[in-house]
C-alpha cells in the first residue's frame, strides 16, 4: 500500500529513571532529509539515531525533536571527591589565615572548584538513556507509519477512482475514433467530387489516401499503451515497497498518450475528452508530490 510523506509521531519511554520523549515529523521532499534537534546527552548518538531513521523511512523531509529528563529519584552521576574538598578546604583556610580574613570557610566557597566533584557510573546511566531513546524512537517512527500509511490509503481510494474515470474516457475516445475513418472517408470522396465535378475518380488513389487518414486517425495503439500504464499504476499502488517515483513516471507516459491522441484527432468530442483527461491526470500528479 502506498504511503504518504506528510506524518506525526510521538514517542515516550522511562529506563532507570530517566525518561525520553522523541517527536518526529514529515513533509514533502524528492529525497530522505533528516534533521535533528538533540539534547547534549544524545548529540554523540545523533549518527545512529539518524542511520534507524533511514532503515524505515524512505523518502520525505524528516524532523527530529528529543528531550531527556531525569526523574528525582533517579541517581546523579556525580560523586564528592574526598581528597580534593579536603585540599582544596585547607587551602582556603590557609589563605584565611594569610589574609586574617575573620570569617569562616563555607561550602559555597567549596562549590567553585570543580575538582572536588569527580563523575560516576557514567557509563550506565548512558546505557539507560540510550535504551529509553531507542524506545521511544521506535514508537514514534511507529506512530508515524500509521498516520502516513493511514493517508496513504485516502489517496489511494481517490487514485483508483480517478483511474476508472480514466478508462471511462478511453472506451469512448475509442468508440468515437473508430465512428471518424467512414465520416471522414464520406467527407473526403464528396470532397473529392467537388473539387473535380464531373471528372472520373482514381478510385486506386482515393482508397490510398483513405488508408493514409485512417492510419494518421488510429489510436489504438495509445489506447493500448495508456490501458497498459494504468494496470501497472494500479498494481504499483498495492505494492508493499515505496511506489512515489514509479507512479510518477507511469503518470508522465499517460500524460504522453493523451497528448498523442489529442494531435491525432480532429473529432471536437474526442478534444473535449482528452481535455478531461488531461485535468485528471493533473490532479493525479499533484497528489503524487505526496507519495514515499
């Protein structure tokens, strides 16, 4: 089934007491994009977050918008380095000493070496926060598939209607085209008659000429070919792998057909239809800008 380009997904998930929550949405484009706005936690798995992306979606303009918080009860990865606050509260004291500064060492006077703080069991809090992402990540891809396959099945509906009205039109150009060889052989031997009065007719060349205009007027074999492009469109649509530049292309070469029936017409019904035709294969292609 085909899928849409234009989507929204969201996805939640809690490990260790860290939770994450990834949105991802798409529009239109004639390739994958993927952008992405990332907490520095995950900015150094931004290449792989992306790389997952790329392995479900094919084609559309992604973005990306994480978010990271660590619940109160979940452990910080921070711990008192023991021997540096001791040397860094002598000095302190030895320099209020030096000075005969009066007033006592307090803990905010601690707080602006960094040294006394050491990091712990980074390692498995990343972990943690890579797990959470992952799954909130592959739930919001999994929202997203549904509403874009969700949309995708809309238009499809709309294309098969469009494709039978198609067909309607063929058979009657078709039954139309097949009425204007006898007119036009009439119209051409009282034509004929006209122009050479009471003069006798080759009949050898006349039946040359008639054959040469039925040739020019035969359409069947646009009709063949245009019939062709809409059972392969149809089959493209219930394809399981992404049809968007396939159904495009098919598109172009219908659009090519009707072109060549309208130039090989002269029947003002016939223009009148390959005029509707033409409107629908537009509003085919326009929905199509739409498609994975």
């Amino acid at each position: 089934m085909i899928t849409s380009m234009t989507g929204f997904g969201r996805g939640e998930a809690t490990s260790g007491g860290v939770s994450v929550a990834v949105e991802l949405r798409t529009v239109n484009s004639r390739f994958l994009e993927v952008s992405s706005r990332l907490p520095g936690v995950l900015s150094r798995r931004e290449n792989e977050i992306k790389d997952l992306i790329r392995k479900r979606i094919a084609r559309g303009k992604v973005n990306l918008l994480a978010s990271v918080v660590r619940e109160e009860s979940a452990a910080i990865p921070l711990a008192v380095n023991v021997p540096a606050a001791k040397a860094c509260m002598a000095m302190l004291n030895q320099l209020r000493k030096t000075a005969r500064i009066k007033e006592p060492v307090k803990i905010e006077h601690l707080l602006h070496f960094s040294e006394i703080f050491e990091e712990q069991g980074t390692d498995n809090l990343e972990e943690m926060e890579w797990d959470a992402t992952l799954q909130a990540l592959n739930a919001s891809i999994d929202g997203l598939e549904e509403m874009r396959r969700g949309e995708g099945g809309e238009l499809a509906r709309d294309f098969r209607k469009r494709i039978a009205l198609l067909e309607e039109q063929l058979a009657a150009v078709e039954t139309l085209s097949k009425a204007q060889v006898p007119a036009e052989r009439t119209r051409l031997r009282e034509r004929i008659a006209q122009l050479l009065e009471d003069q006798p007719v080759d009949e050898g060349r006349l039946e040359l000429e008639i054959a040469l205009l039925a040739d020019h007027l035969d359409v069947t074999e646009e009709c063949v070919r245009f019939r062709s492009h809409n059972k392969f469109f149809l089959a493209a649509i219930d394809a399981p792998e992404p049809a968007g530049r396939k159904l495009n292309f098919l598109i172009q070469e219908m659009n090519r057909e009707v072109n060549t029936i309208g130039s090989k017409s002269n029947a003002t019904e016939i223009a009148h239809i390959v005029v509707a035709m033409k409107e629908e294969l537009e509003k085919i292609r326009e929905q199509l800008q739409n498609i994975e």
